[in-house]
C-alpha cells in the first residue's frame, strides 16, 4: 500500500551557485561519500532527500546524513537508511521506498514512493 510519495525539483546552476557561495552546505548536507560525487549528482541526492520527506509526511526525526543515496542493485539509486531516519519510518508504517533520480536540461529530479502493509 503506499504511505506517501514526493517529488523535488533542483535547478542546478542556482544549487551550484549555492554551493560555491557557501561551500559548508556539503557536509552539512551529503555524506562523506556521497561529497566525491560531482555537483549535478549532489543535486539530484538533495531531491531525493526532499522527495523522501515529502513522502513521509515531514521531516521529524530525520538528519540529512541519515538519509543516504547509493547505487543499488544495476546501478539504481536506492536509499541507505540510517539511525533515526528508520525509526522514522517505522513509525509511520513505512516499510520500503522507491526512488528515481535524473538531471537533464539543467535540472535534477527525484521521485520517491514509500510502502508500508497497511
């Protein structure tokens, strides 16, 4: 049954500006591994952590470093789910997420279904 879904939008030339102009932003933001990935890809990582809030409903209980992008299995991108991130899920009945990402045209996007049981 689905919980929730979320869809973000990033343009990256203002992402990228961001980024420059406050280069704290990465770590703040991205894991120590996700930060060796170039800037259209940390784009599309920070929608998907938006789409993932959107879907759970909001962001209580949640840190950006919780929520990791991977490749998966193929070279899809699923999340790594960690610590309170879980438990918060958990608690509002999810029990799996979707994701897909894509940068093109000077934007990046991510789409996020989470499931639960009931």
């Amino acid at each position: 049954m689905i919980k929730g879904i979320g869809v973000d939008i990033v343009d990256l030339a203002r992402f990228e500006r961001q980024v420059e102009r406050t280069p704290a932003l990465i770590p703040r933001l991205f894991t120590e591994s996700e930060r060796t990935l170039p800037v259209r890809s940390l784009a599309a990582r920070f929608a998907a952590k938006e789409a993932l809030i959107k879907a759970m409903g909001d962001s209580a209980g949640v840190t950006w470093h919780e929520l990791e992008v991977v490749s998966g299995v193929g070279g899809n991108p699923e999340f790594l789910l960690q610590g309170t991130a879980l438990q918060a899920l958990a608690a509002r009945g999810i029990t799996s997420v979707h994701l897909s990402m894509t940068h093109d045209a000077g934007v990046a996007c991510a789409f996020v279904v989470a499931e639960g049981d009931s």
